[in-house]
C-alpha cells in the first residue's frame, strides 16, 4: 500500500523535510544487501521563513530556506541530485472519496475524482496538484480513494527552493502519509485497525487504518480549543459509531520538537502526549521504530530522539520506491 504522493517520478536515495522551523535529510545506502541511514543532517530556519498553509504563500523569506538547504545537504555528503521531499500536512487536503464505479481509464477516474472534490477544493481544482491512490473496497464492487489535493503554486514554492539549492524533488509527500509508510515498512503485519497521531509544533494530525487502507484523517491547526488527546478521544467515538469499529490494535504516536530537530524535549513532549492518549483510550501506544525499515550506519549514535527526526524522511523514500 502505497499513499498518494502529491508528485513522484522514480526512487531517489536521500529525503528532505521543509518544516516552519527546521529543514531536514537522511541519505540511503546499503551495507551487506541491508539498506543503511549513512547520513542525517538538521539546520533550523530563521522565524517566520516557512509558514505552511493551504492556499497562501509557504516560502516568505526564499534566502534563508535556499542557504539552510544549502547547509544541510553539504553536511549530508555526497553528490545528491534527486531527493523525496517531505512537507507539512497543512499545505495538502485530505478527502477520503467513495465511487462506486471505478473506470476502466486512469484519465476518467481522475476526472471523476477531480469532480468529486471540486466542491470542496478551497480553490479552482484546475489549480491544484491531485493525486489519489485506492483505498478501501466497497460494498458492490466500487472503492474508496484516498486523495491528496494540494495548490500546485504552494508545491512550486518548495520545488523551486530545492532547485536553488542544488537538488530536484523527484518525489513529493505530506509528512504524516510519510510515517504511515514508514510504519508499513517496517515489515511488522498489519492486521485489524490502527491508529497513528502525529504531533507537530504547528498541527496534529490523526489517521485510522484499516489493515494497509486508510479510512480516516483529520488535520488540526495548533492553537484550537480543542487539545490534541481530546480530539483523538472524539476520533475514537467516530470511530466505533461510524466506521464499525472494533478497537484499535495498535496505537503509533509520532512527533517533532519545536525545533523540527532531535532535541531531549522533543521526547519528552512525545512521551507526555503518549501518557495522554493512553489514559483516554485505555490502549498502550508505540512510537515508530525506523531501524525496523533501516539501520544507522556505525557513524550515526541512533537513540530516541533522533529517531523522530528519521521516520518521516525513511517512509518518504519507502513510499517513493526506495529499496528498503
């Protein structure tokens, strides 16, 4: 299973996140056959030089992002030309699609899913970048797909400061689809529904699977009335109402620091959202275990924290065909 990239061509080796505060990277290699973290860099962003948004501009101060690119991919190593690019979920809009009858052609079933969402689109769908992969089978025959809609100018923005920077986005994710993927590679079997919350400085996002099929995703901005932990409480009502749901089982809880980097209190406002989550659920969480899909190479002190920084960045590749 694959979740639908806003735009991807063929697998790169090396990730980059663009977040509000940090950019990020992670080169792949291999050692023995086994896919290797052999590099990771972190370089935080002045305030106010991202600002992730759906329709408005992301890259206000083009500069400063192009020169922390610039950095972070120097320290990276290597001669990268083609990367997976990482961006926050606020920039996209996630709808979940129901047809009934797929067509045969892939240029119908895309106009047919731009119809669908074309109400919806806080913008002229002609504008956006659409991307849509299937998701659950219907009753009947038909299925549900999950669709990625995204302003194609706000996808330029980033594109453009990874040209100035030396590197081509060959593929092109929102961060929380980034760790579905990384939890799906890690070669665990999924079996029965879960359920992964990703916790941000700027939003918190929360997405039900059902084996590898995504039905449900909810984005919230930082600052609303309600906390995250409520909000995932509320989910799991939903859930058990309106979705048939019979219990999660498994829980992820994944997060960044205020940073965007690997930072102690990056872990510990993980662990405390993880207190949280358990005590409305009943349910004991796991956080997302990258050496499950890569190891780090003997140059890289792995621990937790910096782990948070990884899983995005290694799903990333999963989901753009990297051999992990």
């Amino acid at each position: 299973m694959k979740l639908p990239s806003l735009f991807t061509t063929s697998a790169p080796s090396v990730a980059v996140q663009i977040a509000s505060r940090a950019v990020s990277g992670i080169t792949l290699g291999r050692h023995g056959g086994a896919p290797v973290i052999a590099a990771h860099a972190v370089e935080p962003l002045p305030a106010g030089a991202v600002v992730p948004a759906l329709t408005s501009q992301n890259i206000v101060d083009r500069p400063a992002v192009v020169q922390a690119l610039s950095r972070m991919l120097a320290r990276l190593g290597g001669r990268q030309r083609r990367v997976a690019l990482v961006l926050p979920d606020t920039v996209a809009k996630v709808s979940l699609v129901r047809i009934d009858s797929v067509p045969a052609r892939a240029s119908d079933l895309d106009q047919l899913i731009r119809w669908h969402v074309r109400k919806s689109a806080p913008f002229p769908v002609e504008d956006a970048q659409v991307s849509a992969s299937p998701g659950a089978a219907l009753k009947g025959g038909g299925r549900e797909f999950v669709v990625a809609l995204a302003r194609r100018q706000v996808v330029d923005e980033f594109e453009t400061v990874c040209a100035e920077a030396g590197v081509q986005a060959g593929a092109v994710d929102i961060a929380t689809f980034s760790l579905v993927n990384a939890v799906l590679a890690a070669g665990r079997e999924v079996v029965g529904d879960w359920l992964l919350v990703h916790l941000t400085p700027d939003y918190g996002s929360i997405v039900i699977l059902r084996g590898q099929d995504l039905i449900f995703f909810r984005n919230r901005a930082e600052g609303s009335d309600e906390s995250l932990p409520d909000l995932v409480h509320q989910t799991a009502m939903y859930y058990e109402d309106r979705l048939a749901g019979g219990g999660f089982a498994r829980v992820v809880v994944a997060g960044v620091g205020a940073d965007g980097g690997p930072t102690a209190s990056a872990t510990s406002t993980l662990e405390g959202m993880r207190r949280q989550i358990e005590a409305k659920l009943g349910v004991k969480t796991e956080t997302v275990d990258p050496q499950r899909v890569a190891r780090f190479s003997d140059r890289i002190a792995a621990d937790a924290t910096l782990a948070i920084t990884i899983a995005p960045l290694l799903g990333a590749l999963a989901g753009a065909g990297a051999d992990v």
